[in-house]
C-alpha cells in the first residue's frame, strides 16, 4: 500500500498493492493494520455505504455538523471526480479543496477525515462507489455546502450542467455554513 498525501496534507491517496494475472486481480481494499502503520491513524470503521450513479450525477458537499465522519471512499465500477473540502475554522487550509480521480480502473481510495465536506462527480454511466465512515449517519446534523459556490471555486469537470438533489442545489456557501471549531 502506498500513501501519498494531497495539497491538504490530512486528506490522502491510499493505491492498494494489486496481484493481477491472466484471471484478473486481487487486493486488499482497507487493512486496519497496515493502514495504521502506513498513517499513524487509528480508525475504526462503523458503516460501510454504496451509491450507484449515472453519468453527470453530482453528489454533494455533504458532512456532519455533530458526528463527524471520516471517510475512506474508493469506486468499484466506473470513475469520480473525488472532492474534500477542509472546514475546520482553525485549519491552515480552512476553505480549501483537493479533487481526484478515482476509478475502478485505478483502484485508488481517498481519505477525507472528519472535519471536511465531501462529495463526487460520476464521470460515467453505472459508477458505484464504496465508502467506509467512521461515524454513523445522523440526517439532523447532515449539511450541505454549496457544490458550486464561487469562493471556492471547484474545478468540476462537467460536460453539461449536473444533476443534482433539491438537497444539494439547496447548500449553504461557505461564507454562511456550520463549520468546525
């Protein structure tokens, strides 16, 4: 397994160490152990999501106000385009955004810890994303910053205008969100 931190050092690339041959492939997608000694993280897991998308589907930027989740997020068919926003008020990169491929292609997984929005852009039909949190969902604490607001200004890759939730068409700009003390 290699580690590679992002622009937000906390946020990070983890690429699975893959054994693959004429029948196809294998590989750990998360080693609590190994995980550990690679981070210096100790994470318990304690619920595991799946979300199927079609092409254009923007998912997002959701977090927990109370009960903040970690997530480690990783696509098994398909491809994202992968965002954390970091939102903690005394971070050095408060407001900043990191984005990322992933793909079922390239097998790599995004940590985005606690403190930070998340959401994804499907980048082609039937994408199915895995994530594990380490926190369970709690809907009255759920916000939703604005997926495109101009303070932050995400480089999206859209091909046309998204398709989105009345939830997520609804998210607060930075400048009037819950954030993290």
């Amino acid at each position: 397994m290699n580690i590679t931190p992002t622009e937000i050092s906390e946020v990070l690339i983890i690429e699975p160490r893959v054994f693959s041959d004429h029948r196809g492939f294998f590989f750990e997608s998360f080693n609590e152990q190994l995980f550990r000694d690679k981070t210096g993280l100790e994470v318990r897991f304690v619920q595991d999501n799946h979300s199927c998308s079609t092409h254009n589907v923007l998912r997002g930027l959701h977090y927990q106000i109370q009960q903040p989740q970690g997530k480690l997020v990783r696509v098994v068919s398909g491809a994202i385009f992968d965002v954390a926003v970091d939102l903690r008020k005394n971070s050095s990169t408060f407001g900043q955004w990191v984005g990322y491929e992933l793909s079922a292609e390239n097998k790599q997984q995004l940590w985005v810890p606690a403190g930070f929005a998340h959401g994804f852009l499907a980048l082609c039909d039937r994408t199915e994303v895995l994530y594990k949190t380490t926190d369970y969902y709690a809907p009255a604490h759920e916000r939703c910053l604005l997926w495109n607001d101009p303070a932050l200004a995400i480089a999206w890759p859209l091909e046309a205008e998204p398709v989105l939730t009345t939830k997520d068409q609804a998210g607060q700009p930075l400048e009037t969100a819950d954030i993290f003390e």
